[in-house]
C-alpha cells in the first residue's frame, strides 16, 4: 500500500476546521486535559500516536474493540494494552490484539481463525524543550518477534494551543501477508475541548483510514489511587475491507492512567492534614511534665507495641537512646516503620538525649541502623522541611555498636519480647498460557499459605501450603499445558538460617523439601561493595526427587553484578545456569515507581532468547495487622512476567515453552524478607523521609498524648 500526502487522506471539512482552530488558538492558554491511549498502544489520538509520553511512573491500562478494517472482518474484537512511563521521556507499553469468529472446538484443538498477537511499542520523546517548538517524538510498534500484524516505525509532532491539541506524524509499516498495513504514511489529528467540559472532540487519519471520536478525561480519583480514567467513543470514515466492501464501524476504548508513586509534596500535604496536628516544641519544653526518662521510655515501648511492632526494646547509650523493633505490619516498605519509630522516638525523648539510633531487626537478626538527631527530627515532624534531617541523619547496613554497652531499660521497654510466634502470608500463584493459537488466556490459579516461625536469631523454619483455585479446561492432566496445572499439598517445608559475615556480605541458606517431593538447598549471598552502592549476588539450587523411576536433579545458580544507575534505577548483568540446564547472560533493568518494581529482561540460554517485562508490587495492605501470637499477613512483593520468545533461524516459531531458560528462583528470597527488597542504601533511606513523616501523622500521631 503506497502512503499518499496528508491533506489527501483528511477530509477538507476536518483540515479546513484544524488549520481554522490552529489560527484562532495561537495566543490561547494551553488547556492541558491529560493523555489517552490510542487503540494501536502507545499514548496519543484514536488510532494515531502522539508526541507526548506518560510520565515516568505512570502506568496505563486499556481495553477496547477497535479493529482496523484490512485485517479482516471479525465478530469478536478486542484490543489490551499495558504501558508504564519508564524513564523520563520513554514510554513501553505491551499490546495483546484478539480479532476471531469465536466457534465451538473439542479440548486440546486450536480455536484461532484470526490474529491473535502479542507486541510490544515504544516511544522516545526528544529532549528538545524550546519555547515555540512542539514535542517531538520518535517510535516503534510491533517490536517483539513472531508474527507481525501492527509494525510500523514513525516520527510524530504534537502540541496544544488553548483547547487544542495536535499531532502531524509519518510512518512507514511492514506489510502483513496479506499485503496490508496497519499506521501507514502520513498522519495526523486533533483533539478540541468542548467548553468547559472534561470532553474533547477528535478527528484524525493513521494513513489508511480516517476517524471521529469523542473522548471524555475524569477528575483525579483519589478513591483509585489518583488515577485518571480515560473513556473514548470513535467511528471510522469512508473504510473499506479487503473485498472492497464499506466496513466503517464504531467502537470504544476505556482507559486507566495511574501514577504508580506518590511525590513528596503529596506526602507533605496528606500529613499537613491531619487533624491533630503535634504541640509547639516551646510548648513541650515548658508543660510542666515531670515524668523520668524511665517513664518516657516505658511510654514509648507500649506506643511502639500499640503500633504493631514487635521485639521492642529501648535503652540509652551516653546521651542517645537506642531503640530496637522488627517489623512485619507494615510490608509496603520498611521506611513507614522507621517514620512511626523515629517519630514517637523523637516526641517522647526527655531533656538531655540528643539522638535516637532506630536498630532494624528481621527474624531476630540485625539488618540495619538509623539515626537522626532528636531535635531536627521534631522540628521536621511540625513544619515538614527535610533539609536538616538529611544532613543529620546516620545510616549503617549493619549495626556499628555493640548492644553490650547499652544501658537497657528495666522492664517491659528492654525485655524485646518476641510476640508474634507464627506469621501466615497468604498469597496468589498463576501459571498462564497467552495469546496462543489453542486459546486467549489458559491458567492454573491456586492460593499458597505460608507459616514461618522464627526458632534463633537469623533462623526460620517454614512451610508453604498450595490450594488449587481455578483452571482452564486446557491445564486439566492430559491436556496441552497440563504441566502448568498447580498442585494441591505440601510444597515447601524448609529451614532458612540468614547471617551477616562481616559488615558487607549477607548470606542467606535453606535446606529441607521443595516442590512437593524434592529434597534440597538453596541460598543467597549479597556483597554491598564498599566505595558505592553497588552489590554483588550469587544464588543458586540444587533438588533432587527421589521419586520418579529415575531419579532427577534440578541445578541453577546466578551469578550478577547490580549497577545501582540511582536508588530507583537498576541494571543488572547476570551469567546463569537455567532450571532446564541451558547457560547463558541475562540483562535486567528495574525501574522502581514507589513500592512498584517494573523489570525489562533479556535471557538467553542456548539458542533460545526470551524478553519481557516483569511487574512486582505488594499483595497486603500498607498497614496490615499488628504482632500477636499469630499474624496474618499478604505477600510484601508478589511478581508476574510476561515474556516472548525471540524468532530466528533456531526457533523459528513462537512456541509456548513454560520451562525453558528460567531463572533460579529461590523458595525463600531473604532479599525481600530480610532487607526491603534490596532499598536499603543510605540515599534511599534519605529519600524517604517524607514518606516516614506521613507514616506517622497517619499510624502513630495518637499515640502521642
């Protein structure tokens, strides 16, 4: 198909209208509505990408049922899309395309009669920020291999005068087999404001079709996270299939766009909020309180316990308290911990103690220090300015005094009883077939329950109990993916022992049954490197089930170097040993958006080469239930992949194969259980303190009298 020029492909009444409303709207206040997610899964029009990219950590969901009319002519239509802002300026969204005449197939047999494709666009908007220039961007959809239904590569300008917003771009596209292609040629759309209102009127041709639409943005809803839902209705022009036949059509599209973090002025202004808000520090001074620092600490201790903490301990060293606490209420991040253990530390400190070190303990063992001075931190606490605390504020890996030397107070405060003797983590586990020729979505979901039980410092023992929930017809025993199908019983029973060798290397190590009837080890060393934040890992495993007629063995281990690019930024290399016995390098970058992980990967082992994308995020609520004799609590970081095989001359198709070139994945991640899943530099603790201050305006300021 041959593009032709622009003004051809618009219809003169709607170029006629942009050029009209782009001469009227010179000297017009941008009115900015927000970004909608094009059909084709990138932000932008209807159809068409625009210049403009989501911010780094936001993340767009969408589904709708536009099809483009030379693909075919189908009942069932259905577009998915996922995006996330990675960095500054770049965007990747994941797009899953479903067009079929849905008709009735026995078990185990291909159901497919259309495309039903999986393809991954980016877009890179060009740092060129000047005034009078609109936003350029460059871009590509359908990158990922196999077939190839929605490729194209395009350049495209955007901007927005008053209650206007434009876009002018050219493309060129890979031909399907049938000869068509999808964003084709010169582009081009508008978007107007309709008064008022939070809707837009849309016109605009992708270079093969041409298309209408309104498009109404909500408010920011706090109820959802401050998301944005995006709904947009479109009907296509003068469209014909591919029998010449006219096959305009309307169809829908729904989106969600959802800041996956919450900035510092946000976390300000939520504390600021607070109804309560703390006495003056003149008048804290001059109250006439004359309860001792004994009193003051048996004060803290029970605020500390009615916070939900657990083996709380308080002591003095010189003129500084020490406080220690382990903490599994608050599993989002172990920053709202540290906010409610610094904060009542700080208000309930007596005249004379200077600073308060803050000991982080997990499973009994030492993890890390903190420590800020009393009087910068109360002062913080009322006006919300972080540059003091910053400066003032100390940070060990591991604890840098000996626990000898405290003077511990008598009773309750320094007795660190160890409440909670049983933690239960319930959480989801799915295996999943997508985007296949035997079906849209094949699973296996089942619930795993978790009980861990402290025994010594650094030790635990643990069980993991799996419940199938739900499957497909095609997981059921006999069937294609019968392999996937989650298993009901004992999968783990284990016993994990953690310690620190010197003050830089962590070590991690489990023997016991996994897998249901395997017996075996694992474990996990870190290297915090000592001139910056970088770290080095090693983890492997080794299972042996003895079950089988002929005995098996699983053995894959990791080796990898994580350059910390800055604390939400990660890059790591990796040369591993994968669970199928393939060898080979693996490339990882972890963008971090709050409490949400967002992973790009690369693995190759053999010949085989997979990408994809992993998302990770805690399944619990930021606050959960407080330490008891038994705990229940979500998963503080629970992770789905999605991921592709790469075609070339070894693997020529794209075939589902769930156990080839995968990672070690360890039973027992003492990363995440032990250490904040790795956020536990000083920078990043730096970076947190309006995140600790909000944590305690929201869980602990009525404990303060």
């Amino acid at each position: 198909m041959t593009s032709t020029p622009l003004v051809r492909n618009l219809p003169f009444p709607v170029f006629a209208t942009f050029m009209g409303l782009v001469a009227l709207c010179q000297s017009t206040g941008l009115q900015a509505q927000g970004l909608g997610v094009a059909s084709l899964g990138a932000t932008g029009g209807l159809n068409i990408p625009s210049a403009y990219v989501l911010d780094s950590g936001d993340m767009a969901l969408s589904v709708g049922n536009y099809q483009p009319a030379l693909i075919g002519n189908f009942s069932y239509r259905r577009n998915y899309s996922l995006g996330f802002g990675l960095i500054p300026r770049v965007e990747v969204f994941g797009r899953f395309a479903d067009y079929q005449n849905p008709k009735a197939t026995l078990p185990g047999l291909p159901d497919i009669n259309g495309p039903r494709d999986i393809s991954a666009n980016v877009k890179w908007q060009l740092p060129l920020d000047m005034a009078g220039l609109p936003k350029l961007a460059v871009g590509a959809t359908d990158v990922s291999g196999g077939a190839v239904n929605f490729s194209s590569k395009y350049a495209v300008a955007s901007d927005e005068y008053g209650p206007l917003r434009w876009s002018l771009g050219y493309a060129r596209a890979k031909a399907r087999k049938n000869g068509s292609k999808v964003l084709d040629g010169a582009f081009g759309g508008v978007e107007f404001k309709l008064g008022s209102t939070r809707a837009t009127a849309l016109a605009e041709t992708d270079g093969t079709q041409r298309h209408a639409g309104l498009r109404y943005y909500s408010e920011m809803l706090p109820w959802l996270g401050d998301g944005q839902v995006v709904t947009t209705l479109q009907r296509s022009f003068g469209v014909s299939n591919m029998a010449g036949r006219k096959a305009d059509a309307t169809s829908f599209n729904v989106s969600l766009v959802l800041p996956l973090d919450t900035d510092d002025s946000t976390r300000k202004a939520k504390a600021d909020a607070v109804h309560r808000p703390l006495k003056p520090i003149s008048v804290m001074a001059g109250d006439g309180m004359t309860a001792t620092a004994e009193d003051r600490m048996d004060s803290l201790s029970r605020s500390l316990r009615a916070s939900g903490l657990d083996r709380v301990r308080i002591g003095t060293l010189g003129n500084e308290w020490v406080v220690e606490y382990e903490n599994y209420r608050y599993l989002h991040n172990e920053a709202d911990a540290l906010g409610i253990v610094l904060g009542l530390a700080a208000e309930h400190a007596p005249t004379g103690i200077a600073r308060v070190n803050v000991i982080s303990r997990k499973a009994g063992l030492v993890v890390f220090e903190t420590s800020v001075e009393v009087a910068a931190f109360r002062n913080f606490l009322r006006d919300g300015d972080a540059g003091r605390i910053k400066d003032t504020m100390g940070f060990g890996r591991l604890a840098g005094y000996d626990a000898a030397n405290v003077q511990w107070a008598a009773g309750d405060a320094g007795a660190a009883q160890h409440r909670s003797l049983l933690r239960v983590e319930l959480k989801p586990l799915l295996n999943y077939a997508f985007a296949t020729e035997y079906g849209a979505f094949d699973y296996s979901l089942a619930a795993n329950v978790r009980g861990t039980a402290t025994i010594w410092p650094g030790g635990e023992v643990y069980a993991d109990l799996v419940k199938r929930l739900n499957n497909s017809s095609d997981m059921e025993p006999g069937r294609l993916f019968a392999s996937s199908l989650h298993r009901n019983g004992l999968k783990t029973l284990a016993v994990q022992q953690s310690f620190w060798l010197g003050p830089r290397l962590f070590t991690s190590v489990g023997v016991g049954k996994y897998n249901y009837q395997a017996y075996g080890t694992e474990g996990e060393s870190i290297l915090f490197l000592p001139w910056n934040e970088d770290t080095l890992h090693l983890k492997g495993s080794y299972q042996r089930n003895k079950d089988n007629t002929l005995p098996s063995r699983e053995e894959a281990y990791a080796a990898s170097y994580r350059w910390k690019f800055d604390t939400q930024t990660w890059v790591e290399g990796s040369y591993q040993q994968y669970t199928d016995r393939s060898t080979g390098p693996s490339v990882t970058v972890t963008r971090w958006f709050g409490d949400v992980a967002v992973q790009v990967f690369a693995r190759k082992g053999g010949n085989s080469t997979f990408v994809g994308m992993e998302l990770s995020l805690p399944l619990t609520p930021r606050q959960g239930m407080g330490s008891g004799p038994v705990q229940l609590t979500g998963t503080p970081r629970y992770a789905q992949s999605l991921r592709t095989l790469i075609t070339n001359a070894a693997n020529p198709g794209n075939y589902v194969r769930p156990d080839a070139v995968r990672p070690v994945n360890l039973n027992y991640k003492s990363e995440v259980e032990l250490l904040n899943a790795g956020r536990v530099t000083p920078e990043y603790i730096k970076e947190q303190v309006q995140r600790m201050r909000e944590s305690f305006f929201l869980y602990a300021r009525d404990q303060i009298e």
